[in-house]
C-alpha cells in the first residue's frame, strides 16, 4: 500500500511539472515572435547555421546619443561633403539632436545654398570651421538670413561692418530681426549708447550681441559695483575691450584685486589699459613680483623707472627681461622656480 502511494504522488508531481513546462514554453515561445525585430517568420527546418536569401545587411543595432558619427560616413555623401569643407564631426557628434538633422538632409538640395551664402562673408578656408561652430546654419532658410542682413542695412551698418559681424559671430544669422533688435536696444539703454556706438560695438565684437544677457548683467554689476567703476568709464571700458563682459566674474574680479589692491593701480591706469583684466593672473603676479625683487615694481607714470602695465602680459619673458627687467632670461627663469 505505501509503494502505491508513492508512486501515485510522483505520477501526480511528474504531471503537474510537465503542464507547468508546456505552458512556460508556449508562453516564452509566443513572446519571442511577438518581438522579433526583422519580421523573419519561423520555419521549424531552418537553423541559424543555413545560409538566406534576404539582404540582411541595413539591419543596424540601435546607436545610443554617445554613438560615433563614422559608423554613418560610408552611406552618407553629405557627410563625406562636410568632411571635404573640413568640417569637423567629432565636435558635431556630441550633439546627436544636430547629427539627426544633419543626416536626414540632403547636401544638393538643403545645404549648397547655405554654403554658397556663408562663402559671401567667410574665407574658403575657414568654412567648415564656421560650420563646426553652428552646423544648424545649415539647416536655416536663405530667406531668413536675408531678411536679417537686411535688417542690419536699415539699421545703418556698412557692407563692411556686415561682413566683419557675419564673419565673427557664425551663430548672428540664427537671430530674428526682432531678437537682434532687442539685443541692441538693450546694449543702447542700459550703457547710454549712441547709433554709431551700437554699431561700434556689434561690429567690434559681435559675439556680445548674442551673449547671455544674464552674464551680461552680472558683469556689468561686477565692474561698477565691486570694481568701482562709474557710468562713464564702464561706457568706456565696454567699447574699448567689450570681453571684459564675456569673462567670468570669479576671474575678472581675481584679476581686479591683485591690479588694484595689491600692486596699487588706480582705475585710471587700469582704465587706460584694460587689457590688463583679460591676462590670466598667474602671469602679472609672477613678473610683478620679480620686479619687486628688482625694486623696479614702480607702475606710476609721473616718477622715474616708469613700468607700463603692457610689461606685465606682453612679449615673451626674453623681451620682458631685455626692455623692463634689465637683466638676463636665466635669472627670470631661476626666479620662477622659487615660486
């Protein structure tokens, strides 16, 4: 009686295991071919070891954002046509929203135009670095940039000024006419500036017209409330070496402390001279304190030993030694290492 029972209890579990199997199997079956990627229908009599009819050879994986713009230089003829205008992909591709773009136009039909029109303000030489900078230039309509060219001649600036901002600022022509005109009337208001002024500072350095303006702000307060600064001389500052409000506040002010708290220059010099905030401050403090070692650390233009502010950021350290230092390179250098 207990042999019966046991074999009655394994007869039970071997046909409960085996349901549970066919149903497992069924279900995983109908969910792989639910999901087959290509469409290839089943056949029982092929194996993955026997060779197809069928070209199999666009089925791809899936690239991920990071993926590498190569894999499509082959098949791509616009690509391999930026590449000819040295345009430099490896920088593009870091951006695969832009590269989507990019591979869904054609070079004949969506991108000659562009090229021909940014050929008007741009050397041959330096076109694919312009397109590097903003490839989405490529993808703007002709009519919208004439339309933004235009604006620019009503606006009173000269063909060369056109050219000069065009040629400097490759993102200028992704502006609206109506974002530009805000731009200027936000550079004319807030630093009291006249036509001929707006127009110097586009032209001069036309990035700024398109800079943030929140660091724009920033920098503005910067300069006159902790550099100290007034209205008139930020005016000044601004047309004279606007990237000044294109650097970065903890290294504009950095700069500005060592100038003027440490080695004592008034405003009016560093007015006089504003190239002088736009040195990395590691170099004015190395030649400075070797003209302090010197005793030659005298910046004041009325007393003898003048040093001219230029001296601590221009020439090679050779020059500086010869026409400021007065002495030989070697000891510039042996100084150096003392640091």
């Amino acid at each position: 009686m207990f042999s019966i029972n046991m074999d009655l209890r394994h007869l039970i579990r071997f046909t409960i295991a085996s349901n549970a199997n066919i149903k497992i199997s069924r279900k995983f079956s109908s969910v792989v071919l639910s999901n087959s990627l290509v469409g290839v229908k089943y056949d029982q009599k092929n194996t993955v070891l026997e060779s197809v009819s069928e070209d199999l050879s666009e089925v791809t994986p899936y690239f991920p954002e990071s993926f590498n713009i190569a894999a499509y230089v082959n098949k791509s003829e616009t690509l391999q046509n930026l590449i000819k205008l040295n345009v430099n992909l490896s920088k593009i591709e870091k951006k695969p929203h832009i590269v989507n773009k990019l591979l869904k136009m054609d070079f004949e039909k969506d991108m000659k135009n562009n090229i021909f029109f940014i050929k008007d303000f741009v050397d041959s030489e330096n076109i694919g670095n312009y397109i590097t900078k903003n490839p989405l230039i490529l993808c703007e309509s002709i009519e919208n940039f004439q339309v933004r060219i235009n604006y620019l001649q009503s606006k009173k600036f000269s063909n060369l000024q056109i050219h000069e901002i065009i040629a400097r600022n490759p993102f200028w022509l992704m502006f609206s006419t109506e974002r530009i005109d805000k731009r200027l009337g936000y550079f004319q208001n807030k630093f009291s500036l006249n036509g001929n002024e707006v127009r110097l500072l586009a032209t001069k350095q036309p990035k700024i017209i398109t800079y943030s303006i929140q660091h724009i702000n920033t920098n503005s307060f910067v300069v006159k409330e902790e550099m100290g600064f007034n209205d008139e001389e930020v005016k000044a500052l601004l047309l004279n070496k606007p990237r000044i409000w294109m650097t970065s506040q903890k290294s504009l002010l950095e700069r500005f402390n060592y100038l003027h708290n440490v080695i004592k220059i008034p405003h009016s010099s560093i007015l006089h001279y504003p190239n002088v905030l736009l040195c990395r401050n590691f170099k004015v403090k190395q030649r400075h304190m070797f003209l302090e070692t010197l005793g030659r650390a005298q910046y004041n233009a009325n007393k003898e030993n003048y040093i001219p502010l230029k001296a601590l950021i221009e020439n090679t350290d050779s020059e500086f030694c010869k026409n400021y230092a007065k002495c030989n390179v070697d000891d510039f250098n042996l100084f150096l290492k003392t640091l």
